[in-house]
C-alpha cells in the first residue's frame, strides 16, 4: 500500500545526460498523438491480434498514391511502435481499444495516448521532465512558445555531453508538434495561445495515469506519482485525485492516522477487460 501525505515529493527526477545519440528522434515533426488513427489502430490489433495483419489492412485501405502511401507509412512506423513498445506499466495494446470505449472525450483518449507517446519517445520525456520541474519546484507559468521551448531544449545533453544538432527548421517543427500534443491534453487551450495550465483529467486518464503510477514506483507511488505530474498535477490538486480515484471499485481505499492509503484491489488494469 502507498501512503498519500503532505511529505510527498514534489518533482520527478532529472533525466539529463541520460539517452545516447541513437535514442532521441525527431518523430514528433511527423505525427502528434493523432487520436483517430491511434484509436482506428488500437481497434484493428483488438480484433486482429496480429500486427502484421494490423499493417496489411493500413496499407490496403489507403489510396495508393505514391505521396500518400509514403506518408501512411511513417505515420503507421511511429504510432504502432509506441503501441507496441510500450512498457509494462501501460495498458497492453489489446486492451487500449477497450480502454478508448470508455472515454467521454477524445482529450481523455488523448491524455491516455500522451503516456505512450512520453513511455517512446525520450525527448518529449526530457521536456516533459524539465516542464514538471519548473512547475513543481519552482512555481514558474507553464510557457510553451518557441523561447520557453529552446530554454528546454539548449539544457539538453546527450550521455556523451553533447547537445542537439538539429537545423533551425527541424527544430521549430518540432516545437510545433510538441506544442500540438499540449493542446490535445488540455494543457493548452487555444490555437494561438502558448501558455500552459494543468488540464482537467478525466476518469479515464485518471485510472491510467493512477496505474502507471503504481507500476513505476511501486509502494511509494503516492510520494511522486510520476502519472499525475506528467499531466502537470501540482501538488494541492493531488488530494483531490486520490479521493476521485478511491471512488472506483478497482481501487482499494484505507485510512490510516488522517492519511489515504491506496493501491489497485487485482491487476492494475484489469478494470479495462470487464
């Protein structure tokens, strides 16, 4: 069981100088979370059980064109890695389908997907990382415009030391499609706007990022619940959630000396199956 109290740690810890040259990508120039086609994809694996089978319907039910077809399959490339891939501490990919059906809206179905994108991709997990820090330690707005996003993304190293060496032009695609994956979250709210706020996380999302939580950090979860502040759950709002999560049968709720102890009653995900 996990012990949420006022002494929890307020951050996640730094990931800098962490990942070698070959583990960072540019993949988010190319596609954002794109919920319609994670989701069209989810469904298809749900009832194929088969990625091969999965890549085959992709293909064969898009025009083929030549520009068309390039394109498909660069999209297919990043979204089916990150449902494939993704750890253990996220839904399986045969369960997503199921998970999404239980959505209210396509924001909760994009927070949930936003996990896999930070679970695959280690640069938006660095950015994310930094974000969090200086939302949770130091207090500082959310500021998402291209000079908040190179302050990031110039404290960057390699493993080695060495820093990104991307052109202007890639690099501003990028910021363009990070900035896309926080309005899709809710973080930001207007086309025009490049201020961030925590979003409202729905019941869903709250169950995922709850589970992750759990699965990465085990007993201590509730000290820095790694799912919640990715989604940019300040501290005070954590209370909230817990008593939002202790609300759902899967969950198990107990008190102990004025605190919420919380843990998953069975398999942390195996609410997505009933």
């Amino acid at each position: 069981m996990v012990l949420l109290s006022d002494g929890g740690l307020e951050s996640v810890p730094t990931i800098k100088s962490t990942f070698s040259q070959d583990q960072i990508s540019m993949d988010l120039t190319m596609c954002g979370l794109l919920v319609e086609e994670s989701e069209e994809m989810a469904g298809l694996y749900k009832e194929k059980s088969s990625w091969n089978k999965v890549e085959e319907i992709w293909f064969g039910e898009r025009m083929d064109d030549r520009s068309t077809r390039d394109s498909s399959r660069k999209v297919y490339r990043i979204l089916s890695s990150r449902l494939k891939s993704a750890s253990s501490s996220l839904p399986h990919a045969s369960v997503l389908a199921d998970i999404f059906d239980r959505c209210d809206t396509v924001r909760d179905k994009a927070q949930i997907l936003y996990l896999y994108l930070i679970d695959s991709d280690p640069l938006v997990k660095y950015t994310v990382h930094e974000y969090v820090r200086i939302l949770l330690e130091e207090g500082k707005d959310l500021d998402f415009s291209d000079e908040g996003l190179e302050r990031v993304l110039q404290d960057f190293s390699y493993a080695d030391g060495s820093g990104l060496e991307y052109s202007d032009s890639t690099l501003y695609r990028w910021k363009q499609g990070f900035r896309s994956v926080m309005r899709d979250i809710g973080c930001i709210e207007s086309e025009r706007s490049t201020d961030g706020e925590p979003p409202v996380v729905g019941d869903v999302p709250l169950l995922v990022s709850s589970g992750y939580s759990w699965e990465e950090e085990g007993d201590s979860w509730a000290e820095s619940p790694v799912g919640w502040q990715y989604l940019f759950q300040p501290q005070k709002y954590w209370e909230k959630l817990a008593g939002r999560l202790a609300d759902f049968d899967n969950w198990e709720a107990n008190e102990f000396q004025g605190s919420l102890r919380l843990k998953p009653t069975e398999s942390t995900y195996a609410w997505a199956k009933e």
